[in-house]
C-alpha cells in the first residue's frame, strides 16, 4: 500500500518535472525575461533584429512574408507575428488551439470560418478567432493585405494546426 502510494508520488514528481523542463526548454530562446528587478534597463528588441521569413508553401498559398514581432513568453502566452499577404495569397484552412487576434495593419482582407460566408476585413479591424474554429485569411485578390497576428501557445510551444488548401472555388466564393 505504501510501496504503491510512493510510486504513484514520485511518478507525478517525475511528470512534473518533464512538464517544467519542458517549459525552460521551449522558453530557451526568449529575447525578453519574464521578470526583470526594477533597476535594470529596458529590454528593447530592436527594428531589423529579426529576419522576414518566407511563408512555407506546405501551409499557404501564394506569396506571404512573416516578420516576426515577439514570441510567447511564461508570462503572456500569445506570439505575434505580422503577416503579409499578396494580392491572392492567404493560409491553408487550420484552427488554434488557444485562438488567435488579427488587426489589420493595411490593404484589404478576407476572413472566413468553415460554413460561414467570406468577411472583407480593413485596416484597425480586429478578428478573433476562437480556439478550435478551423478557418484562413489573406488577401483579396486584387490587393495585398498587412496583418498582426497574435497567436495564443500551448505550454509545448503549439500555436496552430494546419489542415488542407483553400480551393480557388473556396476562396472566389464570394
Ligand atoms: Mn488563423
């Protein structure tokens, strides 16, 4: 009986420790610490620090360029990123698994969720997709479209999941 409770207690000592060095592992590469004693100076990540990445076509379709803007830290677990999309250009169909913010920044956009109509979205718009809604977003066909992305993490670093191409049926369907 003992025997057992202490095996069942240092099972969870062991699970818990795998779930923290998880967290220290996926934290390794934070530009900004979480806390900082008040007479430190300001942590500044400056303009240009961060190369634009190309968007993977596995997952997108057309032209879209990622710039980073900050990542999920332990105390505000959401990364941002601004995406830019070419005229034409928008996500695979996916969903978040702890939702997602879109301002847009420029340019004219298209939202939609699955089942639902097509939404033009403008610049100072504020979209939130709810965690678990598969749905895409990019541009309209005729004119590029700047968003910030700020995209809830999950405690192993995952922000979204990637499912099939938005259809040129899909996406003229308006
Ligand atoms: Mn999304």
């Amino acid at each position: 009986m003992e025997a057992d409770s202490m095996k069942t207690s240092s099972l969870l000592t062991v699970a818990l420790y795998v779930a923290v060095f998880h967290a220290a592992i996926s934290n390794a590469a934070e530009p900004l610490a979480s806390t900082a004693p008040a007479s430190a100076p300001p942590q500044i990540m400056r303009a240009g620090s961060q190369p634009s990445v190309v968007a993977p076509a596995a997952y997108f379709t057309g032209r879209v360029r990622i710039d980073p803007v900050w990542r999920a830290n332990a105390d505000i677990n959401a990364a941002g990123n601004l995406v830019t999309f070419e005229p034409g250009a928008r996500t695979h169909w996916h969903t978040h698994p702890k939702g997602q913010y879109l301002m847009v920044v420029s340019g004219v956009g298209l939202y939609q969720e699955w089942g639902k109509p097509i939404r033009e979205i403008h610049p100072g718009d504020v979209v939130w997709c709810p965690p678990g809604v598969k749905h895409w977003h990019g541009a309209t066909p005729t004119t590029a479209m700047t968003h910030l992305a700020v995209s809830g993490t999950t405690v192993n670093g995952e922000n979204v999941e990637w499912m099939e191409k938005v259809s040129d049926e899909q996406y003229n369907a308006r």
